[in-house]
C-alpha cells in the first residue's frame, strides 16, 4: 500500500497504512484532513500521535513500523524472509510486536527495506 500525503492549513502529513481496509483508511485521511484544516494554528505530535493510534494500534511500534516499510517495498513477508534469511514467522511475529527486533536484525530488515535501522528498533 502506498503512503498518502495531504496538505492542509497547517502544514502537510505523510501516512503509511498499516494492514487495515480501504475504508478505514479513508476515515484516517478524513480526519488527517480535519486536523490539517483546523484554524488552530499548532497540533502537537503527541496529540496527533494519539489520534492515529485509535485508529491503528501498530503505528508508532516497532512491528507497525516494518510492515509501513514492507507495504512501501510491495513486499510480502514471505518476500522480506527470502530477502533478509529472517523466517516469515518471525517476521509476522515482529509485526505484531510479539517478538523483539534485535541490532542485528533490524540491519538486515532496513537493508531489505530500504530504511534506517534505527527506525526499526
């Protein structure tokens, strides 16, 4: 899934959905497109952060984090596994935030994914 961007008032959001429906997705973009028309000259991230997260509890995990990337790749697990040597089961592990990402581990995903590790951990 591709990230989506939308410029507002305030400022401009880029969003990469997480394994969610097309129309769930579409709701968070109504309501990005809300907060960014608002006449309130500031949100905090914090605020913006939470907001988000009650509409997807992965975002600002580390799991949400590299299924955002994997999605932005077109990749699937089973891809990233082949790719990165890591099993598919523990990459669906990672994603769900059921299995922690190590240093080295989350070099060889960042490789794969095109990304910073330290994003990942």
């Amino acid at each position: 899934m591709e990230a989506i961007t939308i410029e507002g008032k305030a400022g401009w959001i880029r969003f990469v959905p997480s394994r969610i429906s097309y129309s769930r997705i579409l709701e968070i973009k109504k309501d990005l497109l809300k907060l960014l028309q608002a006449k309130d000259d500031y949100i905090s991230s914090d605020k913006m952060h939470e907001i988000l997260k009650k509409r997807d509890p992965l975002i600002g995990t580390p799991g949400g984090t590299i299924q955002a990337y994997r999605y932005r790749e077109e990749m699937t697990q089973k891809d990233l596994a082949k790719k990165t040597g890591i099993r598919q089961s523990h990459i669906s592990e990672m994603e769900r935030n059921k299995r922690t990402i190590g240093l080295q581990v989350a070099k060889k995903l960042a490789k794969a994914l095109n990304c910073n590790y330290r994003r990942l951990v």
